[in-house]
C-alpha cells in the first residue's frame, strides 16, 4: 500500500503502509510525525514489519530535530530465525539489551575494480554479499559536529559551509596554506571545527593529501592523489641541488609522504625509523645538511614543492 502523504496526516488507518514518498518540504513537526507514523505500525499476519521513505525534499532532516523524538534507545534484533521481530517485553527492572546485530551470510567485501587483487587506485566501488555483487543506489551518513550537533546536510556541503567560514576565498586559504610552517597543524585545527577528512576521503575515494580534499569540496579543484602530488617533485629534479646522501634521504621523505601524509615528514622523530636508520642516527641525518636549520629549511623547501601543483 502507497498514498500521497497529505493524505497520512488525516488519521487514516493504513496498517499495511510499507511506502512512504515526500515529494513536498514539510515545516511542521506535527504534520511529520503524523506522516511516518503511519508507517511505523507493525502487522504481524501482512508480513508488515518494516516501512520505507523516498524523500525528495530532505523532509526527513527533521529526524535531526531533537524535538522529533530523541536518540533511540536500542535496537532489537532476533536471535533466531524463527523468532517474531516484535521485542519481547522484560521482566521489571531488567533494561539491558541483550540482542545481536545482523551480521550478513557469507562475510561482507568490497573491491576497487574488476579483480579484487587488481583494483585500480580510483573507481566505482563494488560490493559483494555472499558472492552476489549489488550495488549502493542512495547512501546517507549522518555526523555529530564539534559542538555535538547532528548533521543533516551531506557532509560535502556541511564542510564547504565550514570552509567557506574560515576562508573567505580559495587564495585567502592558498595563503594560510603556504605561510604555515606546519601544514599539519591546519587540517588539526581544522578537524577541531568538525571537517571528518578520512570520511571526505572515503567519499571522494582517492588517498588524497588533506589540501587535495579541502579545495576539491569547497572550490572545486581536481584533487591529487599524494603519490600523484610526489611524483610530479621527482620529475621536477628538485634533488639535483643538494648532495648524494642528501637527496636519497629527501626521497624517502617524499616516499613516506606518498604512503603517510605531511604530517609524517614534519616531525624529526620519523629519521627514527626505516629506511632512515640506514642513513645514521637522526643527528647525523641533519649534520648531512649542514645542521637543524638547514635540514628545517629543506624540509619547507620540499613542502612547498609539493603544493606547489
């Protein structure tokens, strides 16, 4: 059963309601709650255990609105096949849930590309459940910013809004970018405002340098992989001014870039560990450039090049 949804809002009893389409905003909490109400009566000998929404006007951000109805508080889900979807009612004072959730049959995965062992570096994703491919035709993703406020918005648009009340311009944060000594130090305080960059990463799906990501969403740049960004210093021949020991160290800064991000080649402690540690100790890394402040200025040097497609 289907009806338009003016029509829920009179009181009609529409037990076998499985559909529910929005095709209209909706401003009035009351009316809303009129509406999906309808949809959530279970009736057991119809096989009515669950409804669904087609919402074409994002009415249903008003699921957002704390004066909907609060968080929920559990979720049940059978044990056993056999049993009715309807929670059984617990013995008083016992309010702890004891339920599962699903777990789908056969394991779940996804690949990049045709051949799972093959998958090209960006691409339409493929899920596979139980050896069956399908396909993901509407997703929605809902975040708590940093005040602890749930966000309705897509998360593209909810981090060009935060963007653009940071950065008048995409020069002014091209400036903000450059002028800082610690690039890592922007995409913390900028995670502190609420932008979820491994999400944004997820969305766009390229392991992207957080700058790619930031003027990709909010003025639309085409965005670089960070290997993409570490091969074009390499063509360059950035290297070539400075010593043999010296250049093969800068290398494996830009290759530890390309696998782990800026924030990795800014930290000293990284000359800690391999391929590093073949080149000496971190002070004798630094003496091959002439001292801390040389080796400082080469790794600002490197940055810039990096940022500077």
């Amino acid at each position: 059963m289907w009806a338009i949804s003016k029509l829920m809002t009179t009181g009609v009893d529409a037990q076998t309601c499985k559909l529910i389409v929005l095709d209209q905003r909706i401003q009035s909490m009351t009316e809303f709650k009129q509406i999906i109400g309808r949809g959530t009566r279970i009736k057991e000998d119809f096989g009515k255990f669950y409804f669904m929404i087609i919402d074409f006007k994002k009415a249903t951000e008003l699921f957002a609105d704390p004066d909907f109805d609060g968080d929920p508080v559990q979720i049940y889900e059978p044990k056993h096949p056999d049993d009715s979807p309807v929670p059984p009612e617990l013995p008083a004072g016992e309010d702890d849930f004891t339920g599962g959730y699903p777990e789908p049959d056969g394991g779940f995965e996804w690949t990049d590309g045709e051949d799972p062992n093959d998958a090209p570096e960006v691409g339409a994703r493929r899920y596979v459940v139980a050896n069956v491919e399908v396909k993901v035709i509407a997703e929605r993703v809902q975040y708590y910013d940093s005040s602890g406020k749930l966000i309705a918005e897509s998360l593209k648009d909810y981090t060009r809004k935060t963007l653009t009340k940071e950065f008048t311009s995409l020069d002014d944060f091209l400036v903000r970018w450059s002028s800082a000594d610690k690039k890592q130090a922007i995409v913390d305080e900028l995670a502190k405002e609420g932008i979820f960059f491994e999400a944004l990463a997820d969305e766009i799906g390229k392991d992207c340098d957080p700058f790619d990501l930031l003027c990709h969403i909010a003025w639309d740049m085409p965005p670089l992989t960070r290997k993409e960004r570490a091969e074009q210093v390499k063509k360059r021949d950035y290297f070539t001014k400075y010593g043999e020991v010296a250049r093969r160290v800068l290398e494996a800064l830009l290759d530890k870039y390309a696998d782990a991000g800026v924030g990795q080649i800014e930290e000293t402690q990284v000359l800690t560990v391999a391929p590093f540690t073949q080149f000496g100790t971190p002070l004798e890394i630094v003496r091959i450039f002439g001292g801390t402040a040389q080796y400082q200025e080469a790794i600002r040097d490197l940055k810039r090049s990096l940022y500077s497609a």
